[in-house]
C-alpha cells in the first residue's frame, strides 16, 4: 500500500466507479482511478475524504480474490 498522496495530485485524478455498481443509488460506490504506479481508490459518497493508494499489483490480488467471494 502507498501511504502519500498529495491533495493536489489527487484532485487530478480521472476518477470512475465500477460497472458492477448498484445502479439503484448511484452514490453507494468505491471509485478508482490509476497512475502508471498506483490505484487509488476512494468512497464515492466522500470524494474528500480517506483514500487508498495500492501497487497495482496489490491492486490485481485484491481484485482476484474479491471475485472469488
């Protein structure tokens, strides 16, 4: 896990929620965005808030074992 992000650097993100979000509240998501070195994600409902910087190869694992469940 990256544990530094820059406010700035942030705020330039292209954020984008998952398509398998629940479309019947569009607001109850996790968001993604990606740098060459890091994915980032956050909860949609708190743009400002918290956010998680992982290697995209923490990234890969996660989602992989995510899928599994």
């Amino acid at each position: 896990m990256i544990r530094s992000t820059s406010a700035e650097d942030a705020n330039e993100l292209a954020w984008f929620k998952s398509s398998y979000s629940d479309s019947s509240n569009p607001n109850d998501c996790v968001e993604v965005a990606t740098t060459p070195t890091t994915v980032h994600v956050r909860d949609s409902k708190t743009p400002q808030g918290p956010r998680l910087g992982l290697t995209p190869t923490a990234w890969a694992s996660f989602v992989s074992y995510a899928s599994e469940s």
